[in-house]
C-alpha cells in the first residue's frame, strides 16, 4: 500500500514539473513538427554523405577532375554540418516566433553560413592541396612561398570571416579598425621580436636562399629545411630532430645551400715514399688523371692532379676533382670507388703510400758506437 501510494505522489510530481503549455494540442503538434523536420535533414544529410557525395567523388577521380576533387574534398565537412544547420534553421521556423526571435535565428543561420564558407576555403587553401600544386605549376612559384602564402591566405579568409559576422551582428568595423591603427605603435613596441621575425620571413622569401627540401648549413643549424612561418623555419637535423630558428636570426646568418650544388668537391694530398722513382711518381700522376677523366662519376670540367710537394715525410701527389651527384650517399660511394683505384694503380706501381715518420742522424761516431754496443748488451743480456 506504501509503494502504489508512493507511485502515485511521484506521477503527480511529473505531471506538475511540466509546463501548462506543454499539455497544449497546437504547441505539441508544432514541437514534432520541428522534430519532424529536424530528423529529415538529418536523414537527407546521411543520404548525401554515404551515396551522392561518394558517387560524386568516384566520378571525379574516374574522370580524373583533380581540381574538382580538391574542392569536394575542402568542403565535405562543411557541407555535412551545412544539413544540420539548415535542419535547425527550418525546425525553428515551423515554430510559432515573435518577430525578435525570428530575426535573431536569421543572424544566427547568416553568420553560420558564413563560418562554413569560410572553412571550406580554408581547407582548400592548405599548401599541400591541389588547388597549390597548380598554382605552382602554372605560375612558377618556389616550393618555399607555398606554405608561407597559404598562412597568409588563411589568415586573410578568418579575418573577413570575422568582418562579416561583425557586420551582421551591426558592430562598428570601422571604429575597430581605426582602433587598430592607434593601438599600432603600442603594439610595434611589445611585439619587436614578432615583428622582426615576420619581416625576417619576407627576407627570406624574397631572396629565396635556399627552399623547402633543401639541405643548408648555418651557425644556427644544419639539416634540410621543412616548412617556414611567420616566426621561425623548421629545419630537420641529421639526428632527425627538429630545430625551430626565429626568421630574424637567419636572415642575418651567412646560409650555405648544399642542395644547389651543381657538382661536389674532392680534394686531398696524396703522399707516397720517399724512395719512390721519378718515373714511377710520373706514371701515377698520369693512371690516375686518365683514370679520373674516363670515370662516370666525376665531373670532367676540372681535373687536376699534380706531384706538387716535397712533404717532411712524404712526396705529395695534389689531387682536385668533382663528382657529378651532389646527393651525400652516391657521393660517398663515387669517392670510394675512386679511392680504390687509386690503391690498384700505387699497387700495379709497386708504390709505397707514405707515413709520418722522422729518422735522425748522428754525426758524432762515438754516439753512434756507444748506441750499438748497448743494444748489442741488451741482446746478449736477453
């Protein structure tokens, strides 16, 4: 009897937390009117998603539409919240609004629009998106203002996202604006770092030292560069860490830019015995230039090998040549390959590589004397 009357009291607890509008028969059928729609949109949003957008996107990639392709692929995530938006936008009017209310959800759906459109652009602006790779292509542009520009773009594209909602929302852009430019010199002033690291930035971009991919070497770092910012270029080391240097520190940095090597250098001293013969040193020289002319790997513009010194240890052979790859592995292995030759001829040669070695001579007899009966002692002794 305690349970069915407790029962009772909690029905009489619900009955009374809903409001008396909600018991309405009009304002019922308007709440699943609302639903009603909203659900719609929701269904029409799925069908769009798993069947028309997915037949739309094969037929672009069979039709190889790649600039199309691009571009459905930028807006996919708006257009799927485009369908619960406009969901709620016509679920809202199917109920009855004042004139305010109605206005209001109006902004609301505008200024909606608005933020989609402008996402879908920004994605599409995105470096790595088709829509760069054929502006690169057609225009020239170098690999480095890509990513730079695309930053500056997006930026752009929320900054008048912003304007526009400002706008519908009837706030002053004007006097915002005006506000900015007094602000300015305060800003300049906090941000000089930023500042210098931007205009660092439009250093390096102008000038173009070195571009993404490139392999450079500064006192700051040496790696091959991965992308540039408003601030710093991220660059990878050889211990494939990254090293973020602020713009300003490398525009005034002396770069070196092995990527745009044409050819790459080899130079060293070849020193064999002094007991080695004229002619025998003669030949050398001569195998080893023939050698070096007839190699695939070596650049055949400048080839010199000459007997150049008369070494404290040694008669030096002076080699200077190029090799064709600039790559740093195929480099290596032209080099060694050219090593190994040269060790075939100084063999064929008969020729001794030399050592650093020192003999001294002694022109007292007597000390000479002395040092051969103490190892003569030794010996014995032993």
């Amino acid at each position: 009897m305690t349970i069915k009357i407790m029962f009772n009291e909690l029905i009489n607890a619900i009955n009374n937390s809903i409001p008396i509008i909600m018991l309405n028969p009009s304002t019922v059928r308007y709440i699943l009117g609302a639903t009603g729609v909203l659900l719609v949109f929701l269904l029409l949003r799925k069908i769009f998603t798993r069947y028309i957008f997915q037949w739309i996107l094969k037929f672009m990639v069979k039709t190889d539409i790649q600039l199309a392709e691009n571009l459905l692929k930028a807006f996919e995530k708006p257009l799927r919240t485009l369908f619960i938006i406009l969901g709620v936008y016509f679920a809202l009017h199917f109920l009855p609004l004042s004139l305010s209310q109605d206005q209001l959800i109006s902004r609301v759906f505008r200024s909606a629009i608005v933020v989609l459109i402008s996402w879908g652009i920004y994605d599409l602006c995105a470096s790595q998106s088709i829509l760069s790779e054929e502006i690169q292509k057609k225009l020239n542009v170098d690999k480095i203002l890509l990513p730079f520009f695309s930053k500056i773009v997006r930026f752009i594209i929320m900054a008048m996202a912003l304007v526009v909602i400002a706008q519908e929302w009837d706030y002053d852009v004007n006097g915002f604006i005006a506000g900015l430019g007094l602000g300015g010199l305060a800003f300049a002033l906090a941000a000089q770092d930023a500042l210098s690291n931007i205009f660092g930035g439009i250093v390096i971009i102008l000038e173009k030292p070195f571009s993404i991919g490139d392999w450079i070497v500064t006192p700051s770092v040496e790696g091959f560069v991965e992308d540039i910012t408003f601030r710093s270029t991220k660059v990878r080391a050889f211990s494939h860490s990254v090293v973020a240097v602020p713009n300003s520190t490398l525009a005034n940095e002396p770069i070196t830019n092995y990527s745009k090597m044409g050819k790459r250098r080899i130079t060293f001293n070849l020193g064999v015995t002094y007991d080695t013969p004229r002619d025998k040193i003669a030949t050398c020289v001569a195998r080893i230039k023939n050698m070096l002319v007839e190699h695939p790997g070596i650049h055949p513009e400048t080839i010199l090998v000459y007997f150049d010194t008369f070494n404290d240890s040694s008669l030096d052979i002076f080699l200077y040549f190029y090799t064709n790859t600039t790559v740093w592995h195929e480099y290596l292995e032209v080099k060694q390959d050219v090593n190994l030759r040269i060790m075939e001829i100084l063999e064929q040669e008969e020729v001794s590589v030399a050592f650093p070695s020192r003999s001294i001579y002694f022109e007292n007899p007597a000390v000479i004397k002395d040092l051969e009966n103490n190892t003569i002692n030794d010996e014995s002794a032993l």
